[in-house]
C-alpha cells in the first residue's frame, strides 16, 4: 500500500522515547523503507514534573535496532525544537546524511503549568508550552521546507483533540494544538504549489507515557485513582479502548504516501470515535 514510500527519508520530532507516537511513526516509516532522522530532546525535562529523559545511548540503540530489522539507514539526533541553533546544527546534519527530507512529521509536544484556569496559569509555563507545541512545528517547518521544495514532500503536524474539542485547565495546549491546526491549513495552501501536501492528526487518547503522566495528574487532583481516570475515559470512547502509537503511525504512513495524494489541509481524527464532526 505504501510501495513510494520505499527509499525516501524522514525526520520525525520527538521520536526518541520507545513507547511515544514518535518513535511509532519512525518504526512504521522503516518498515516501508524509508530512511529516519530520530530527533529527540536529550536530558531535558520533557514535560512538567518528568524525570529528565532520551539519552543519546538509548536513541542510538533505537535508531539500530531499525536498521537491522528493516535494512534502512537511521540517524539519531539531538533535537530542541524551542532553539534555533540546535534546529540549524539538525539540519546541517541531515543535509550531510540524506541530503533532502521527503517526509516531516512534527510530533514533538509537551505540557508545562498544569492544571490552571487562565487566570491562575504561570506565565512562563503557557510561553513554554505554546513555544513547544507551536513554535516549534513552525520553526522545524521553516527549517526543512527549503530540503523538500526541488521534488515535493509531505508534512504531517501532530495536533490533539484538543485542538478541537476545549479542555478543562490545560488551555496552554490546547490553543497551541489549535494553532498548529490552522498551521497545517495555512501550509497546505503556501505548499501546494511547489507539491508539498500538509495534513495534521488529531489523536484523541493513544496509550503512551503521556497518557499515564496524565491520568495521574487527574488521579491526584481528583483523589481518584489512575484505574478509574481510565475507566472515565474509556466511557466516552464509543470504541471502548485507548488507542495505540502503531495505529497514529500507520495514519501518519497513509498521509506520508500517494494512498492520500489528493488530500491537504486536513486534520483528521484519530480517536476510537471520540470525536466526530460534520
Ligand atoms: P511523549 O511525551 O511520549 O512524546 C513527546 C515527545 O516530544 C518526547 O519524546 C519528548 O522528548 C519530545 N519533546 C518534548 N519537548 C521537546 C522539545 N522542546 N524539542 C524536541 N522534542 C521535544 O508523548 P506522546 O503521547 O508520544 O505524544 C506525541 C505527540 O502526540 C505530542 O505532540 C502530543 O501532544 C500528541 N498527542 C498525544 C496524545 C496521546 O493520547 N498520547 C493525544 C493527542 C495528541
């Protein structure tokens, strides 16, 4: 199904955690061939009240583990994506790697300041969180369009539900996710002429660490506990499970290859029917 895929090179933000959605969309990206950039954060706090994590070691480890499996070259990275010079220092890397990138998937985010209404949200926490989920797809973007702009390519922006659907007292990330939403639309229109297609995913709750960090934030404020946070949840997914990193990659895979040649500027939800829109 994804056969022009076979030979092309990607960079996936965010894709240096071996649970996390980026590194699902580097896997299923070298198993239809593609050669990846694993770009990652390293020794950096990844989200509010995280233990510092990615090291150059595990990402290495990931990135050969790839290679052998799939006989594709992958490359880690390490990745800022709130610095311009660790952006250029990228870029000055896969230049020297690849040459040119067919496929970005910005799916690098976080969460910082959480959980504030507005008029209790620490400033500098929404700055960073909006700096990471916004800035950052725009920054990277800005970075890698001129790599792509000889032949065409494809980005794929990873937004949120949120982005969609108001959150309670998570409103940094959710207006971030919502921007990264027009983002892609404004994108789509600038790229379509030198063939460049931009859609964005819309996950709803896909299992990763994000999710566990999450439900025992609300397991905490809620003196509840994380098993009936989920159970929550899982009530007001008509599906009645949590998604999974390989079903977001095998999304972002169809939106990476000519399956969806004919489709840009859309956000397309990814969320067990969570989220239904007309
Ligand atoms: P995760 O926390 O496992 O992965 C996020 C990745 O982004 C991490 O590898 C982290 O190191 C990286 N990152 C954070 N700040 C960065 C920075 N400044 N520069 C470069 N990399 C940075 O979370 P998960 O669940 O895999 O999320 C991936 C994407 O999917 C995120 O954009 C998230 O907002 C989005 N998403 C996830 C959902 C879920 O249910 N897991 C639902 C909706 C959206």
């Amino acid at each position: 199904m994804t056969a022009d895929l076979k030979g092309k090179a990607a960079l996936v933000t965010g894709s240096g955690k071996k649970a996390g959605i980026g590194y699902g969309i580097v896997r299923k990206l070298a198993e239809c061939g593609v050669n990846v950039i694993i770009a990652d954060l390293v020794g950096k706090e990844t989200r509010q009240n995280e233990p510092l994590a990615n090291n150059m070691a595990e990402m290495t480890h990931l990135a050969k583990d790839l290679e052998k499996a799939f006989k594709i070259k992958a490359i880690p990275v390490e990745l800022d994506v709130t610095l311009q010079g660790s952006i250029t220092k990228m870029v000055d890397e896969v230049q020297k790697q690849f040459g040119r990138i067919h496929i970005l998937c910005n799916n690098a985010g976080t969460v910082f300041g959480v959980p504030n209404a507005i008029h209790t949200y620490d400033q500098d926490a929404w700055m960073k969180t909006i700096d990471v989920n916004l800035h950052g797809v725009f920054r990277v973007s800005k970075a890698i369009v001129p790599l792509m702009t000889d032949s065409g390519g494809c980005i794929i922006n990873v937004a949120s539900r949120a982005a969609k659907v108001p959150p309670l007292f998570n409103g940094a990330y959710a207006v971030a996710k919502a921007g990264v939403v027009m983002l892609t639309k404004v994108m789509a229109k600038e790229l379509a002429g030198a063939g460049i297609r931009v859609n964005a995913i819309c996950p709803g709750v896909i299992q990763t660490d994000f999710t566990d960090w999450r439900f025992k934030l609300e397991a905490d404020i809620l003196d509840s506990t994380v098993e009936e946070r989920e159970a929550e949840m899982l009530k007001s997914i008509p599906m009645g499970r949590l998604g999974t990193t390989a079903e977001a990659a095998d999304l972002v895979a169809f939106l990476a290859s000519d399956q969806s040649s004919y489709i840009t500027g859309q956000a397309i939800n990814i969320s067990g029917g969570q989220l239904m829109e007309i």
